[in-house]
C-alpha cells in the first residue's frame, strides 16, 4: 500500500518550553514542524495536573519579573496580558523559629545570626551580584565561594542547610556558579520596596504550554501528543525519527529531552561514545507532595527549611502567590525534595509520602490538623536537577549532534543559569535559529522543501 508522509523541515522531540519555543521559530522562519510529545499533555516538567476541575503545576512554579524570554514568547502568540506579577513574602524555617527574610529589613530582623554577620551577608549579596565574569568561579566550590564571601556563621546558619538539602551527598561538588546564579536571579526580582515580586500565567504554566501548542499548529506545525521517539538515524540525508505512532521524517531533528532519554534516543544512530558521554552530567531527581487544604498553613509564599532533620528543603504555599479562588477556594501547598532516585522517599508509594510526611508538618506549625487536607498527590521526576558541577562548562555536549541534521537543546545545556521555563525558551529559539541557517544550506535537489511539509510517497 503507498501512503503519503510528510517530510518537516524540523521533527522536535520533546513538547516542553524548549521544544515549543523552537516550534514557534522555525515556524515564523516558514518552516515546517511536527512536535513529538511522550505524554498525553505538553509542558514537560511546567506541566500541569487537575485539581477539582482546576489546572495547577505538578511541580510549583514562577518566573522572576527579569525573566524577558517568557515575556517574548507570551507577546508573540497574543497573550501577553495574561503574564500577572504579584508580590510575594519568602521566609526560613531555622531551629524551630519562622523568619522573614522577603526586604533587606527583614535581613536586618534575621536574629538566627549576629548582627555583623547580617550586615556582612547583606553586603556580600550586593556585592556577588555585580559579579559579571562567571568563568572565574568555575573551579570554586559553592561551599568554599559562600564561605568567603559571607562567612562561616552565615554559611552554616543561612547557606550550607540550602546547598545540602537540595544536592544532599553531591552538595560538595556544587560549583560556585551555580549560588551566584541563584543569587543574582533572586536579587533581580524585586519592587520598588525592595520586596520580591513574581510572575504567573493566568491558568497557569500548563495552559501557557497550551497556548503556544494552539499556536504552532495554527500556524500549521503537528503536535502529536503520546508519541514516543524510540530511536533516531540519517538515511540518504533524510532523518528518520522512530516513534510509538510510526516513522516521522524530517530534514532535521531537535531532541530536547532528558540527556538520559537523548542518549538511548542517539545511540543506534550514532556511537555508544557518544551515548555515553552525555550520561557525563549528573541529575537529581525531585519528589513534590502537593496538598489540597482547607486552611492555609502561614503566610510566606516561599519557606526555605534550613533545619537538616526535616527532609523536605521547601515549602511552597502556592496560594499565597496565585488566590485560592483559581482552584476553587482550596489552599495549596507544595513541598519539595530533591533526591537521587535511589533515595527511599523517591520510591515511597503517595500515601506512603503523605503519612511519613505529616508528622514532620505537624511539628513545624503545631497548629496542623490532617483533617485540612482534603486531596493529597505526589509528583515525582526523574531528572529534575542537573548536578552543576565545577567546570560543568565543560561537561556540556555540544548542540551538534554525530548524526547529520539533528540538533540537541536540553535543560543541562543551559548554562551559566540554571535551569528554567525562561531559559528553556531562549535555547529553544537559539537552536532553532541554527537550523533555520542548517535548512537553508541544505539544498539537495531531491529533498528540496518549501515552507509547506513537503509530501513524498512512501511504500508500506
Ligand atoms: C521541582 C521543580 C520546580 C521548578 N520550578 C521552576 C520555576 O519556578 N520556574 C521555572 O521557570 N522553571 C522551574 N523549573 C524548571 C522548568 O520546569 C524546566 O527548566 C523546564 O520546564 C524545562 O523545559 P524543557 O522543555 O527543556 O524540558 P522538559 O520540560 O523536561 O521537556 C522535555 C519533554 O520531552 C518529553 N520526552 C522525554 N522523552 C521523550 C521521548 N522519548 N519522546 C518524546 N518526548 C519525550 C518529556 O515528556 C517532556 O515533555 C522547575 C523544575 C522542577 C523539577
């Protein structure tokens, strides 16, 4: 039987911020793309789940007023306007006390530290802010860069709870870059008061990726939900992308999955070498234990727990940034864990995670009753954090791929930042600019395209 199948200019692998921003690139450039997403929702890890007939993240989410990309992206399909910024209160959990810790006279109030050691913290802030040239702390451990800069009460009161809850076992091998990027990106986010604002997306990230989804395939891309990408080659310049619905072809690739997922995807098409030293970067995976409540449990949007018996680093009151009124009057809080997938929380069945999990809420607001809770989920993610570590620089693959036309941009490639939706959307519109250049050289006359996805008849 002869079946008609398309040949995209680009076939994306991965229907996340960074696959969708490419998506929309390669498309105002006139040129033909088909999204292939695994899951039956695009978003990737900003993807969203439905609470009483309300949409909320699985993984709590906000963007920094400084974040641009997120902005470009909203104006370019329309929905700028739907980009609301609210302030929000950020505080720490530390020996059994609740501290503010939003403005610099929060900084000041800080008693968990002597006064000296809050002025110097606060300047030592101010100051590694202005740091511009991040290659200079590329083989400087976090630990030993925050003990220099704020010294040692401050980094075992204020920094080293925060470096070992998120990294844990790896949190020695932390390179500096990765706290200054922290600290710069945080201390960018402020009001006129010096308070921290944040950015939301009315309907949430979920529906953003949503919006961007509508968008390229009106502007006449293919997204094609609960495909999985199996295997990747180069056949006589075409590239064959082999999927759970079929074969989908294009002149080129982008995969912007997990380095793990990229590696078995790349590993018949090009070398096990290859393969495996993109398995070089290391990722943390992360548990997120989402309540539905009926009371709120404090004011702060943000807690950072710096109290190394508690197993959770962060409490995210996500309905003291976003109003409860988006999710039917619920309260919703998250708590957040970074972890090696091994780790036996990771592996914990969701109630399991939610018994273990109440006793260390009760004891921080002793007020708590379980009978708040009325729904509870768990959400868990493979590779969630890459392990920045020193000279991670080097590390990064680079975004040419050994297969012919296909192109790689995934999370771990971003860099001096750390991860993010923001930044997710810049690579992917960097990569796609790429392309468009690789398409445009690329003119075997057999395989000419115009912007439409050219059309070739196949036997089956
Ligand atoms: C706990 C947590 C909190 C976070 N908080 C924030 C925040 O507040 N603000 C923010 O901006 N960012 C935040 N992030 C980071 C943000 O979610 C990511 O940086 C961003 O979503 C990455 O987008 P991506 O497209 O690069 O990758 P992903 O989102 O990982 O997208 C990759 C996509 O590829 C798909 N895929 C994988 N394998 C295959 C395959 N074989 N075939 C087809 N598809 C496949 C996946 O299903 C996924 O949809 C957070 C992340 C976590 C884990």
């Amino acid at each position: 039987m002869a079946v008609d199948k398309p040949i995209y200019d680009c076939v994306i692998i991965g229907g996340g911020f960074t696959g969708l921003a490419a998506a929309i690139t390669l498309l105002d450039a006139g040129k033909s793309v088909a999204v292939i997403e695994r899951d039956d929702m695009l978003g990737g890890l900003a993807g969203g789940f439905d609470v009483g007939g309300h949409e909320l993240e699985k993984f709590y989410h906000h963007w920094f007023t400084s974040d641009t990309h997120i902005n470009n992206i909203a104006s370019r399909i329309g929905r700028r306007d739907q980009i609301v910024t609210r302030q929000t209160r950020t505080g720490m959990y530390f020996s059994g006390n609740f501290f503010r810790l939003s403005t610099p006279m929060d900084l000041l109030r800080f008693t968990a530290i002597p006064l000296l050691d809050r002025i110097r913290t606060g300047l030592a802030t101010l100051a590694v802010r202005r740091v511009k040239d991040w290659k200079k702390l590329e083989d400087i451990s976090a630990r030993d860069w925050l003990l220099k800069h704020f010294g040692k009460t401050a980094y075992k009161v204020v920094w080293e709870p925060l470096l070992i809850g998120k990294f844990g076992a790896d949190a020695d091998d932390v390179s500096a870059v990765w706290f200054w990027n922290k600290l710069a990106l945080r201390g960018s986010s402020r009001g006129k008061g010096g308070g921290e604002e944040l950015a939301y997306y009315r309907g949430g990230f979920a529906q953003l990726a949503r919006d961007i989804g509508d968008h390229v395939s009106k502007a006449g891309g293919k997204v094609m939900l609960g495909a999985e990408a199996l295997a990747i080659s180069n056949r006589d310049g075409i590239v064959e992308v082999e999927t759970s619905a079929g074969v989908i072809r294009g002149r080129t690739s982008l995969v912007t999955t997990p380095l793990p997922h990229a590696a078995k995807i790349l590993e018949g098409g090009s070398s096990a070498a290859y393969a495996q030293s993109l398995n070089r970067i290391r990722y943390l995976g992360n548990v997120c234990l989402v309540l539905e409540m009926t009371r709120s449990l404090s004011e702060l949007y943000w807690l950072n727990v710096n109290d190394p018996s508690f197993p959770y680093v962060g409490i995210i009151e996500h309905t003291n940034f976003e109003p409860r009124e988006s999710y039917g009057g619920r309260h919703i809080v998250y708590l957040s864990k970074y972890l090696p997938v091994s780790d036996a929380l990771y592996q914990m069945t969701p109630e399991q995670v939610f018994e273990y999990s109440l006793p260390y809420i009760q004891r921080m607001f002793p007020e708590f009753d379980r009978s708040w809770v009325t729904r509870h989920h768990v959400w868990r993610a493979p590779y969630a954090q890459p392990i920045v570590e020193k000279h991670y620089s080097r590390l990064i693959p680079d975004v040419r791929t050994p297969i012919d036309g296909v192109f790689l941009s995934t999370m771990a490639q971003v860099y001096p930042e750390d991860r993010g939706t923001n930044y997710a959307v810049r690579e992917g519109g960097k990569i796609a600019q790429l392309i468009v250049k690789d398409l445009d050289g690329r003119t075997p006359a057999s395989h000419k395209s115009g912007s439409a996805a050219e059309t070739i008849r196949m036997a089956s």
